[in-house]
C-alpha cells in the first residue's frame, strides 16, 4: 500500500517523523512529494498511490483521473474546499478531513488579532482592552468553540449564532446562542468567522450584514476568502472609519485595503490558523491514523464527499 505525502507547503519535520511512524507501523509505504513546483510532479507522483495525505494542495478532476489506484485523500485540516469533491465521487476516491485538529492554534490566532486590532496595530496610541466586550462568534464548530473558551478567559461577554448548532450546546458553554445572524452582528463589535466556503455561504458577509455591527467594529477572519463579498466590504469601511478588518486569508483586493485602509486592515502573507507545530503534528497523525483506520477497519467517519 502506498501512501503519498504530497504537500506544496511541507508538515514539519518532526510531524513528517511522526506520519511515517503511523503508516510504517501499519506495514504501508510513504511516498513524500514535498515543495512541489509544478502540477506535473504531483500528477506523476499520484499515479500508483493508493492513498494520499494533502494540506491546501489542489486535488482536482486531472489529478483523479491520473491517480488510477486512488482510494482515499484525507485533508490535514478542517476546510476541504481544494478537494473537488465530485470528481472524487466518480472516481470512487474516499475523501477526509481531520476536524478539530488545528482548533485550538486557529482560535489563539483569533485572540491575537483582535488584541491587535484593539491596540490599534500596537502603533503607540491608546487602545481598548477585551474584557467586558462583546463577542460574536459565526458558526460555532471546533474553532469556534475553543474561541469561545479563550475569550472567556478574556473576561468577554460572548455570544454566537450557527443554524445547525443546538442551543443547549453554546449555554453548556458558557455563550449566549443569537437568533440570526443579523442580530449576531447588531448586538457584538468583534466578529470571528468560521464559516465553510459553500454556495450558501460565499458573498454572505456583505455590507448589509455588517453595516449595523456597533462603533469601534473589528470583523475577525480566519475561514476562507470566499465568505467575504469583498467589494461591499471596502464599502462599508469607506463609509465607516471607526471599522477594522483582519484576515489569515489575503483578499483578491488586498492592495485595494491597503490603499484604502492602511491603519485600520491587516491581512497575514498566507494563511496562518494552523501554523504551529502542535497543530502540524495533530493533524499530520490523525490524517496517517484515518487512512490505516480505512484500510484495515472500513472506517469512514470523517468522510466529506458522498
């Protein structure tokens, strides 16, 4: 059985050791595909794996079709939206993601960017503290949950709305569950989003939403670029310059905010969540561990695709 490590942004060493430990011990051979240039390396690296173990790399229809012994791609990660799951489905290809792994790393960096963002970018003037402020959280999952848990400690009052999350679920926690979203957003100054990039999802935090969000507002992202309708954005803040926005996720405008915004927009290079080395480990063992589980035991748990 070969099992392909195919990551155009490479796990840590320590977290590669650990995989190959995994698969190894199962009797499997690992195939690393590390710092990849060109879409060629991948599609001749796919072509007798029986399993691969992907972070942000594309798997798409070319890749399917060229990976013939194909029967499951795990994603080390929560998101999934590089996967085209379709082409999966057809081929016969299992797809995983490794859900809760990367939590905790992601909801720290939320923390730290609305400490930034309320220290005005820690640019000597005075800014506001955390405590006492209220926090929406949108889409209450595993990161939103260990956001929750962080802002607590914070002394935050906090609040969140997710259309498939039972209340009783965010009491037990401590978080006081929001009707809609359009309330989410009226009743809290700092927003964190959380939400998958879907057809429902994508352009959905627009100018609407956002315009009555309270004075001194920071919107928090950490989910994926596509939620943003990024033109209504710009809007808002234009019209608004008591608003913030800070992001993992580079916006296609990113030039444009910076122009506009330099002292109240802040975007990472590339996307940071999951940047720490307990998160690479975690979710590097839980992906190895989901595809020995698949072969031996049929399991299928974190399955995405139908």
């Amino acid at each position: 059985m070969k099992v392909l490590l195919a990551t155009e942004k490479p796990f840590a060493k320590i977290a590669v050791d650990d995989i190959r430990r995994v698969i190894e011990s199962a009797g499997y051979e690992l195939i690393l595909l590390e710092k990849y240039t060109d879409k060629a390396q991948l599609l001749d690296a796919v072509k007798d794996a029986n399993a691969i173990i992907i972070r942000s790399d594309i798997i798409d229809k070319e890749v399917f079709d060229a990976a013939k012994e194909l029967k499951i791609v795990v994603r080390a990660g929560a998101g999934y939206d590089n996967v085209d799951l379709e082409a999966a489905t057809e081929h016969g290809v299992c797809v995983m993601n490794t859900p809760g792994q990367n939590s905790n790393a992601v909801a720290e960096l939320v923390l730290g960017m609305f400490v930034y963002a309320v220290r005005n970018f820690f640019n000597g003037t005075s800014g506001t503290e955390l405590r006492g402020k209220k926090l929406g959280i949108h889409a209450y999952g595993n990161v939103g949950r260990n956001v929750a848990r962080i802002a607590k400690g914070f002394g935050m009052d906090v609040y969140a709305y997710d259309a498939f999350c039972p209340n009783e679920v965010m009491e037990a926690d401590g978080v006081k569950p929001i009707a809609s979203a359009k309330e989410l957003y009226e009743a809290c100054s700092l927003i964190s989003l959380h939400l998958p990039a879907t057809p429902e999802t994508k352009n959905s935090i627009n100018y609407d939403l956002l315009k009555d969000m309270p004075k001194n507002a920071v919107l928090v992202n950490t989910a994926r670029k596509e939620v943003i309708n990024e033109s209504e954005l710009i809007r808002l803040m234009d019209e608004r310059n008591d608003f913030k926005y800070i992001t993992d996720i580079m916006p296609a405008a990113h030039m444009k905010f910076v122009e506009l915004f330099p002292t109240r927009y802040f975007s990472t290079p590339k996307k940071m969540g999951a940047q720490t080395a307990e998160a690479n480990i975690n979710a590097g063992i839980a992906a190895a561990e989901q595809i020995v589980d698949f072969f031996t035991n049929g399991c299928e748990k974190f399955r995405v695709n139908k």
